[in-house]
C-alpha cells in the first residue's frame, strides 16, 4: 500500500511539473466560467432576473460546475496525446499499479480544477458575490464543486480512453462544455424550457450540483417542481455523482488496462 | 541453455486482420534476437504481448521465467521496453524523466537519482541532462528512451526498431550502446527493418512474414541458405570476358553468369578459401588483366528478399 502512495506522488509531482511549464493550462479550464462571470454576472447582470435574489449569486454556483466541464476535454486530450506518443505503454509495462498512474492524473487535474474555482470566485466576488451561509456552509458548496469535478475526471479520462483521436475530443470538449452550462439550470432557472427539455435538464446532475451549491451558499433557487430533485438536491447530486464514479471508474481503468495503440 | 524469452503458438487477430498466426521464439538467456521483417509483419504485436501489454488470442510465452498471461507483473519487474516512439515525456528533462521511471521501480529517492546520473552519463546526456526533453535530437530521445527500459538493470530488454528514422552516425552510437548492455548480459529481443542493423546486433536472427516466423537462425546460417558466396571477377578489357570466363570454368560450381556491362561475371565457388586461391592462379595462367576480384557473401537483404519472396520487387 505504502508503495502505491509513493507511486502516486511520484506521478502527481511529474504533473505538477507539467503545470508549472505549461501555465497556459489553467486558462484552458477558466477562461470560459471566468467569461460567464464577467458577461453574466456583470455586464447583463441587472438585465436577468431571478426570484429571491441577485443574478450573480444564482450564477456563480454554474460557473464553479463549469470549470468542472471544462476540464472533462482537458484530460481527455491529455489522455488520448499520452497513447499517441508511447508514454502510456512505457508507464503500462512498469509493475507500477496502474490504479496509481490514473489517480494521480485526475488528482492531479483536480488541483488544476481548484487554481480555476478559486479565480473565478475571487472575480466574483470582486463583482459582489457574498455567499452569506457561514463559513462550514460555503466549504461544504465547495467541496461539492470540487467532488463534482472529480467525477467529472474520471470521466473525460474515459472519454479520452474511448475516442482516442485528440482532433475529435477537442470538438467533443465544446460540446461537452456548452450542452452541459445550458441544458441544466447552472445558468438559467429551468422555468422557461419546454416541458420535455424541462425534465431533461432537471435530472442533469449538474442542475443537482448548482441546485445543492447555491443551497449551500445562500444564493437564490429555481423554483421547484415537486421532483426529487428539485426538493433536495444535495442527496440527488450525491447519489448521481456515485452513481457515475460507479460507472467510470471501473470502466476507465479496464479501458487504460486493456489500451492498445490504433 | 537457458532460455530468458520463450514463446510458443502466439497468435492475435484484430477486427480487420490477422496480426499473429502462431510465432514461435526461443531466446537463450544473455543473447540477442533480431525479429527482421517489413511493416505490419507482426513484430510490433510480438513485442506488445511478451512486454505484457497486449494479451494473445492463444498460445503462451514466458519471459525471464515468467507467464505474460499469469504472472504479468513479475514479468514487468523483469523487463525493459523501448517502443517504436521514443516514450519519453516531452514536458521534463532528461534527468526528471530518468528519475521518475527510478522512483516508480521502487529505487528510493537517492537511488533513483543515483541511477539517472550513472545512465546519462553511460549514454551520454549529462550535458543535456537539466534539458526539456522535446529540445532533444532524435538520437538524443533514442538515447535517453534506451536509458529508460534500464533503469531497473532488467535482464531482458525489448527494443521496438531502436533506430527507425535516425541518421547513420545516431544509428552507429545506438548500436554501440546496445552493444555495450548485451556485453553485461541482457537478453535483447529487437526488432528492426533493417537488414545491417540484425547482422550486427544479433546473435540469431527470426525472419517475419505474414504473422509467422518463416525463417530462423544465425546470420551465418540464413545467408547459407540462399546460397554459397560468389566471386566477382571483372575484366579490364571487355574481350577477355569469355577467356576468362571459361579459365574459370574449371573451379566454378555452375556455369559462370555474366553482368550488365560486358565487363563482368560471377561464378559461384564451393566453400573454402582454397577455391579463391585456385581461381586467382587460373586467371594469372590465362594472362588476363583483372580490374576487379571479389568475394561476394550474400547479403542479408538477399536472404530476405529470397525467403519473402519479393525478389522482383
């Protein structure tokens, strides 16, 4: 056990490595939220209105889900970029636990996930965000922010296992990006949808993750619909959330296990 | 003799291809084996299944003692690879890269850096050392990627066309470095495209084709097969080419065969440096002025066009 730790710091610190030489890739996880925060929260801010509150304190709950989505293309690039070049087959014929090499890269990116959350609420609160719920309360919004991301992880790492093709993952990555800001209610309530859309954006687990994140901080709510969902959301979010790591995690590492140059 | 890689009946199929159907090989322990064949013979996919990496349809292959299939991590304590793609990360230098690879085969922290100095100084990169490795040479990456398969002195390496895509002078410092890690005892199984690049490395040479081993034995053995050697004889004057062609039917073994250009033949000799001797004196007798008197071995590009049966391509 004692050697899987050492492993995996020795891995994580390979990343950090990669960080500090390629700064450039905390823009990639924070310029679209830090965007959302400066377009939505300021300049239209007085222009979108939300029952019980400030536009800005309902957005800014999206805007942490959404460094989450951004790094789902990060790593799964990263990924698919490491098959290409033989690295991963290097680190595949070490009698290093493979568990280790994943965790280290969604640990890893975890960190880069927070540098992002970190600067996008630093903006916002630049702008006038005061989450108001006490300092046990704030945490808790953001280590769901945090869990969120990286389940999230593990999913682009799946997804870079599964496409492969770095070209294809970085239109992937968009659409990933802008059908999961906008079909949930990270940063418009769900009131205006069609109805049908309406029960889809609701069951998104990220609309669970706004939904629990501005219980948390005190921010206004979408109006609920009487779904288990909409009346606690924090328990939903935490029940998908598993659910998925259920899913991916098994699947990630059986994928990068059985991973073959194409 | 002890055989440190032994694989028997592999075969591997792909959605659209057969890639293996059923290599046998057999390396003793301390030797070298060249896998020689064109692209997409199979060699790529033998290397990925005894490093563990890929899992054979059927068949079994044991590597320094140990199953691929049931003791794979046993097997990756054993062996070094160095794949098609000098697997470096691009993103650390040289050293970082080394002591990575150290930590992660459980040196200690002095160890791994210990044995990243003792290797870039062995394949020489210590100027280099403290250098992103993407500002490296090619033969730079090949030199560090080999540094990396021994950072665990495993005693059997893989090395995946070692100097595909290097220039001669790379090429030759590689070669002496492989040379040098076989002289300590590693088992090396290579492979490669390149005929000279077999006749220098290895000790016996597996010939591919198709996904089977076709032909098997040392360098010596397989240009054997092809044919016995052959003497060059060119004349100065064109119209003694028939003279002493027919001074030279006495001590060929088949009938003399002329080459383009109306100045030069070649007649195959039996074995033995007595024949040369006897050929040289039967042309001094005749009077013929010689331009040019060679002993020509086939080469290994001979065997291998002969047994891939490409010979008119």
């Amino acid at each position: 056990m004692n050697g899987v730790l050492v492993d995996t710091t020795a891995l994580i610190g390979r990343h950090l490595l990669h960080l500090r030489r390629t700064p450039t890739r905390i823009l990639g996880v924070t310029l679209t939220p830090l965007t959302m925060v400066l377009v939505l929260g300021y300049m239209l801010n007085k222009a979108i209105s939300v029952r019980g509150g400030d536009y800005l304190g309902y957005m800014m709950a999206g805007v942490g889900a959404q460094v989450a989505l951004a790094c789902v293309g990060s790593i799964a690039i990263g990924t698919a970029t490491s098959l290409r070049n033989g690295l991963v087959d290097r680190f595949r014929s070490l009698p290093t636990s493979r568990g280790a090499i994943l965790v280290a890269h969604t640990v890893s990116d975890l960190g880069l996930a927070a540098i992002g959350i970190c600067i996008a609420s630093i903006v916002g609160a630049l702008l006038g965000w005061r989450p108001d719920t006490g300092v046990l309360s704030i945490a808790a919004g953001f280590g769901l922010l945090l869990l969120f991301t990286y389940v999230m992880l593990w999913f682009g790492l799946l997804l870079g296992l599964s496409v492969r093709s770095p070209e294809a993952l970085g239109a992937l990555s968009g659409l990933v990006l802008v059908c999961g800001s906008f079909l949930s209610n990270a940063f418009v309530p769900l009131d205006g949808l069609p109805g049908w859309l309406r029960v889809v954006a609701e069951w998104n687990p990220i609309s669970a993750v706004s939904s629990a994140c501005r219980q948390l901080w005190g921010g206004p709510m979408s109006a609920s619909t009487g779904s288990v969902v909409s009346e606690h959301p924090l328990p939903a979010a935490l029940v998908m959330l598993a659910v998925i790591a259920a899913v991916t995690v098994p699947l990630s590492c059986r994928a990068y296990h059985a991973a073959e140059p194409r | 003799m002890n055989a440190a890689i032994e694989a028997e009946g592999l075969r591997k199929s792909y959605s659209d291809h057969h890639a293996l159907n059923g290599v046998n090989l057999s390396v003793a322990a301390g030797t070298v084996l060249g896998v020689l064949g064109p692209n997409g013979a199979g060699k790529t996919t033998t290397v990925r299944i005894l490093a563990t990496l890929a899992r054979p349809d059927s068949g079994r292959a044991v590597v320094a003692g140990h199953d691929v299939l049931r003791e794979p991590r046993e097997v990756r304590r054993r062996i070094g690879l160095a794949g098609q793609y000098a697997a470096v990360d691009e993103q650390l230098t040289g050293r970082e890269n080394l002591v990575l690879l150290g930590t992660l085969l459980r040196l200690g922290k002095q160890g791994a850096r210990d044995r990243a100095a003792e290797l870039l100084a062995r394949f020489e990169l210590t100027d280099a050392a403290d250098r992103l490795t993407r500002t490296y040479s090619g033969g730079m990456r090949r030199r560090l990627d080999l540094a990396a398969c021994l950072v665990s002195s495993p005693p059997v390496v893989f090395l995946d066309e070692p100097t595909t895509g290097l220039d001669p002078s790379s090429r030759a410092t590689l070669w002496r470095m492989i040379r040098d890690q076989v002289a300590s005892g590693v088992t090396v199984l290579l492979t490669t495209q390149y005929l000279e690049e077999a006749d220098v490395l290895a000790d016996r040479i597996a010939v591919v084709d198709h996904g089977v081993v076709i032909a098997e034995g040392t360098p010596d053995e397989l240009k054997r097969k092809v044919g016995a050697e052959w003497l060059e004889v060119t004349v100065a004057h064109g119209r003694d080419l028939s003279a002493a062609a027919s001074a030279l039917s006495c001590v060929a073994a088949m009938p003399p065969r002329e080459a383009a250009g109306g100045k030069s033949f070649s007649v195959r000799l039996p074995d033995g440096m007595g024949a040369v001797a006897t050929a040289a004196t039967a042309l001094e007798t005749a009077g013929i002025e010689i331009a040019g008197f060679a002993l020509r071995r086939p080469s290994l590009d001979d065997v291998f066009l002969h047994l891939t049966g490409q010979e008119h391509s």
